[in-house]
C-alpha cells in the first residue's frame, strides 16, 4: 500500500459515485475495499468487492471484520454512500416505506460508523465522510421523506465531527447537486396513490428522474472525495456542481419565504 498505506471502505461501489470514488483512490495508491448489497458478478477495477447490508448489525460486523483481518486492523478512511431514496407525496409514504429509507439512508450510515470508529480513535486518526446533498439544505416536494433523511444525515454529522475531534478523527458531509446516476430509476416508489397529488408527483417524478440523468459525471464528486481523503484536517462541509453552492448560498441569504418561493420554481411547481 502506498499513500501512507491508508485503507479506504467504500459502501455502496458497484455503480455512481460509490464505483467512481473506489476506483479514483485505487488508482491514487490507497488501498479500497468496496461494498454491495449482491457483489456476485458485479465489476471492480483495482478494488476488492465485498458484501455488505448496512440495515444488518451483523453484515456490518462481519464486512468490517474481513477487512480488518485483511490490514492489520486499520481503515482510516470510511466513505459512506450507500443510500436511494423515495419519490412520493409525504402523506403517500408509509412509516414502514420511510423507515425501510432511514434503514439504509441513516442508520446504515450510523451502524458503519460505529462498527469503524474504534479502529479510527485507537489509531487518532481517520475519516468519515457521509453523502448528503443540495436536499440536505433544501426539502424538496415530493422528496420528503428522502431529504429528511439528509437533514438528519447532516446534524448527526455535525455533531460527531465535535465528538471526533479530540480523537484527530474527521466527520465531513459531502453534498452534490444531480449526478448521473441509476438513482432515479432504482429509487422506491411511495405504495399509496391519492389522486389529489397524482399531476404534481408525476411533474416532480419526471423532473427528478430527468435531473439526474443530467446530471453531473461522477467522477466530479470522486474527485471532491479524494480532496477530503487528502486533507490533513478536511473542512465540514463539501458541496458539488454549481447547483448544490448556489443552493447552499441561497438558504443564508435570503429570506425563509424567499428562498421558499426560489425552490418551488425551481422544481417547476410554481
């Protein structure tokens, strides 16, 4: 291993920002482990695949313990991406559909975190980085119950990056704008359909799903990732692509009403 022999796990590296990131660091010299749900037959390139559940106590346990034995105990840097979403008005969403998304979207995130920081706080050192996105500032109709899920992604973040400090361990948010990703076409579907919604989901639908296919490449948000890894002492906060700044600038700036307004044109809902 090269780059001080520094160990990357990399949830969710089968596809989008996940694979481009496992693949950037493998190239730089760190060594990366990636994770899917399935790795059977899937592609990694300079990258071992293994399988992980984040929703599962003992995947996690287990997927953290092969890459342990694997390096003498060490992962300094932990890449939290795994994650989807759920389109749908917020009173079509279910509490069972919403928490199977906070399964995978925050306490996924926080069963790997907690699996990987004692490694990193014997060690003083290390990383975690957690994907949120321009939804994580700004909740956007019909993506309620997904950007609720990076709200709290973002102030669980915030407040570990306090706890962690004292241990030199970093907690940082990563947040990009659309990114050309299957994301709006593998993300769940709200089961229940009321009528009263049915024109505007299928505008906001179509929209998001459009949106992403548009979006940026992931290798952008790769690059951002290797920045942070990179950072002797990472800032909090990293938002990608001119969408996700302007979101972030917008929400200090103006007033609550205003920037109200701002997003609801901007998702065409008037």
């Amino acid at each position: 291993m090269s780059r001080g022999g520094k160990v990357v796990l990399v949830t969710g590296a089968t596809s989008g920002i996940g694979k481009a990131t496992a693949e950037l660091l493998a190239a730089k010299g760190y060594r990366v482990f990636g994770t899917s749900r399935d790795p059977a037959g899937k592609s990694s390139t300079g990258f071992e695949l293994l399988q992980l559940d984040v929703t599962s106590d003992e995947s996690v346990a287990a997927c953290v313990k092969t890459v342990t034995e694997r390096t003498g105990g060490r992962i300094d840097v932990l890449h939290n991406n795994a994650g989807t979403g759920i389109i749908g008005a917020a009173e079509e969403v279910s509490p069972d559909e919403a928490m199977r998304l906070f399964q995978i979207n925050f306490f996924g995130v926080m069963r790997v975190t907690n699996a990987v920081l004692p490694l990193m706080r014997a060690r003083k050192a290390g990383t975690v980085i957690n994907m949120s996105s321009s939804g994580g500032v700004a909740a956007l109709p019909f993506a309620a119950l997904y950007c609720a899920t990076k709200f709290a992604l973002e102030g669980y973040t915030e407040a570990l990056r306090h706890e962690l400090r004292p241990f030199n361990v970093a907690a940082v948010v990563v947040a990009p704008g659309p990114v050309s990703t299957p994301a709006g076409d593998t993300a769940m579907r709200a089961g229940k359909h009321l009528p009263e919604y049915a024109d505007r989901r299928r505008k906001a639908d179509e929209m998001s799903v459009r949106g992403i296919r548009g979006g940026m490449d992931p290798k952008r948000v790769a690059e951002t990732i290797l920045k942070v890894v990179r950072d002797d002492w990472p800032s909090p906060r990293y938002p990608v692509g001119l969408q996700s700044r302007a979101t972030n600038l917008a929400h200090g700036l103006l007033p609550p009403g205003t920037f109200e307004a701002a997003v609801r044109w901007g998702v065409g809902l008037g």
